[in-house]
C-alpha cells in the first residue's frame, strides 16, 4: 500500500521532505503550488470583503442621505451650468488621494433648489470613502468576523447645518435628571476631529443661531 500523498484539488502526487530535528526524523509533505495559489487566492477575496464592510459601515456612520449613499463622482452625469463645479469636486478628490487625506482644501457648492449641490457632496463623501486607506489586517478581520460600529471611524462626515444647529440648541435646555447633559462641545468634538466634514443647506439655518 503507498503511503504518499494526493492534493485534493489537482490530483498531483505530493512530494515530501525528511527533516531531523532534536535526534528525530519527520516527514513533512510539501504543499501544492495550487493549493497555496488557492489559499492566497482565498485571502485576497477575504481581504476585498473586508474592505467593501468597512466601507459599508462608514457610509452608514457617515451620514449621507439614504438616496445618495452609493453614487460616487464617475457616476456623476452633470447637467448644463454644473460642469465647472463637477470639475472642481474631482479635483479635490484628486488632492485628496495624492495627499493620503491631509488636503486642507475646501469647496462651496451654491445655487438654487435642486440644482444638484447635494448630491455632488454626497458623490465627494463616498470618493473620501472609497479611496480610505484601510490596512490589511482591518481588512481580514472584517472579512472573517464582520466590522462592528466601534471598529470604523468614517473619514467623512455628512450633517444639514440646520439639524446641527437644532442639536446644539437644544443643550441649551438640557433635559432634566440626566446624569451628564451633552453640551454643545460634545456635539462639535466629532465634526473637528473628521477629515472632511460635508455641511450641508449652509446658509439656511436661521441667522440668529
């Protein structure tokens, strides 16, 4: 009867190795060239996966509107008079990849209602998105044990300046028996902190706040 080995996967005979170590002898079995392309093969889709639930979450972290959480600026089809500011968004993303997150460039999208200034922010949030740097063992940890919402920090954040400033008015009431009332500092660390912060409806908040 022999005793060699068959890989699974081909049907090759496997070869093997004496090794002598500490006065005794092994036989180790060498493993198939495909078995480890398929294995390495196995990690890399592990590692894609990874990385497309982490984007996943911080799209869901993020806070871009639900209509607009996927659409990046390639998908971006501009109508007349948006061309110039199509131009400038890709631009920044651009910079954005070149510099590994650290553009200190901003931009102002302004027109009228439904001229499309949102969803080219949301088309930038989801280009920061999708161009984070996310390391390899981020990356297979998720794709093996799925990314709760402690494990990501989006690298953008989405806000309506007029819910923004509806939030941090109401510290200024906080409800009664509340162990720590959240001030509006602890509202604001998170926005200071963020790469980019998309703030959107500027200018519609009331001009008293």
């Amino acid at each position: 009867m022999s005793n060699y080995k068959i890989c699974e996967y081909c049907g090759k005979q496997l070869e093997t190795q004496n090794i002598e170590a500490l006065g005794h002898k092994f036989t180790h079995t060498v493993e198939c060239e495909c078995y480890i392309a398929r294995r390495e093969a196995e990690t890399q889709e592990n590692i894609k996966c990874g990385c497309e639930i982490i984007r996943a979450k911080m799209r869901e972290l993020s806070g871009i509107p639900n209509r607009y959480i996927k659409p990046e600026l390639c998908y971006f089809r501009p109508k007349p008079g948006q061309e110039n500011a199509l131009s400038a968004a890709q631009k920044f993303i651009e910079a954005w990849r070149e510099v590994h997150g650290n553009n200190q460039t901003g931009l102002i999208f302004a027109g009228s209602v439904g001229c499309g200034k949102t969803m080219l922010a949301s088309a930038i949030a989801n280009d920061v998105i999708q161009y984070a740097n996310i390391s390899v063992s981020e990356a297979e940890h998720s794709g093996q044990f799925g990314c709760p919402q402690s494990y990501v920090s989006p690298p953008v954040l989405f806000v309506s300046t007029v819910e923004l400033m509806e939030r941090i008015r109401a510290t200024y009431n906080p409800v009664q028996g509340s162990e720590r009332p959240q001030t509006a500092q602890d509202i604001l660390s998170k926005y200071k902190r963020v790469p980019v912060l998309v703030l959107d409806d500027l200018g519609a908040e009331k001009s008293t706040e």
